[in-house]
C-alpha cells in the first residue's frame, strides 16, 4: 500500500468514519455523535482545502515527509476545534430545554474530556490533550448559551482553525481565508439538522442524571 493509501486508512479506522443517523438518547450515544461528526467535518474539510490549493501535486506531496507532519499535525488540531464547537452546540441544546448554564457546562465539558481522552492517545498526536481540555474549560466559561441555540453561534474555533493549521503557505491563505472558513461553515449545517432529528433528550438527561448520581 502507498503512503497516500496508508494515510487514508489510518484516517478511516483512527478517525471514525460517517455512521448512519442512530438516535442520540444516552450519554455514550452523545459522545459517539461528538465525535464522528467533528472527525467527519475536520477530514473532509482539511484534505478539501488542500487538495483544491495543490491541484496535480496534491498525491506528490504524500511522499514529503515535512508534508505529512504538517497535515498529521493540522488534522488533530482542526478535530479538537471541532470538537470544541459541536460539543458547544449540542449542550446548548439542552440549555434550551431546562436554561441551567452549569448542567450545560457540565455535559459539554465531559463529553469533549471524553474524546480527547480516547480519541487522542495515539502516538500520531503530539500536543497536549490536557491543554485542549483546559482551553475548552476556559471557552465554556465565556460561553453565550442563548447565543449558543441557533444556526453558527457556537461554531467560532473550527474556521478559524482550518485556515490556521492547514499546511498551506500563509501568503496563498490570505487569499483563502473567506472561501475556506465559509465551506466549513456550510458542512455544519447538515450535523446541526442530524443532531436536532436524532436528539432524544429526555431519554438522554435521564441516562446523564443516572450518571451523575
């Protein structure tokens, strides 16, 4: 197998893949939900990025190895911001029904803890998993959750971080940065609409109190 054909496999299985709508009426089901739809959008939108940007060359640049860390690196950084949004916006969800700040906080927080512990202890990650769940903290407390509800309120750090962390040269980003944060911006759209169909959310705070008791 190729470097390129290797490379995608290691996204595929390590990454998880797009699942099928299931209900999301548990916590587990919850941080199943987080994180293959962040994986889902950080994937599709970094190696869109960049192979639009490299053209011909893009299947050439898999066997730079300078590449390959700068796009191993990028596709960790970009995952945790979009883990950071989607976790955002699904707790404000249930903000929504019972308006308590604190338990929104609290499921938001566990649930992106939960993915970086488990999604990130792999060797390919080198940065600092307790640094992006301090980070997260320090967003929810700043966090505007009637804001938060609708449409892109709590999807700040995921374009920003795919312009920031794709491996392209910064002078050619200049000129990216309005298209690249509006496609990932327009790939949101369809996990808010899934989430809201799949969210089952009084089946869902009656598992989360169960744990929480």
């Amino acid at each position: 197998m190729d470097k390129i054909s290797q490379f995608f496999e290691m996204v595929r299985v390590r990454l998880s893949p797009w699942k099928r709508l299931e209900p999301v009426d548990s916590s587990k089901a919850f941080g199943e939900f987080l994180a293959t739809r962040s994986a889902f959008i950080a994937q599709k939108t970094l190696y869109g990025y960049v192979k639009t940007r490299m053209g011909m060359k893009y299947p050439e640049m898999f066997q730079d190895d300078i590449f390959i860390e700068s796009l191993n690196i990028g596709k960790w950084q970009i995952y945790a911001a979009c883990l950071s949004d989607l976790a955002v916006f699904m707790a404000a969800q249930v903000y929504a029904r019972n308006g308590d700040p604190k338990e929104a906080s609290a499921i938001a927080e566990r649930h992106y803890a939960d993915a970086i512990t488990n999604r990130f202890q792999d060797a390919e990650f080198t940065g600092d998993a307790k640094g992006l769940v301090e980070a997260f903290g320090n967003r929810l407390a700043l966090v505007d959750w009637n804001y938060a509800i609708e449409a892109e309120g709590a999807f700040k750090e995921s374009p920003k971080a795919l312009v920031r962390w794709a491996p392209i040269d910064d002078e050619l980003k200049k000129y990216d940065r309005e298209i690249v944060e509006n496609s990932i911006r327009f790939q949101w759209q369809r996990i808010r609409s899934d989430f809201r169909k799949a969210f089952d959310i009084d089946a869902f705070l009656a598992d989360w109190n169960r744990l929480a008791a």
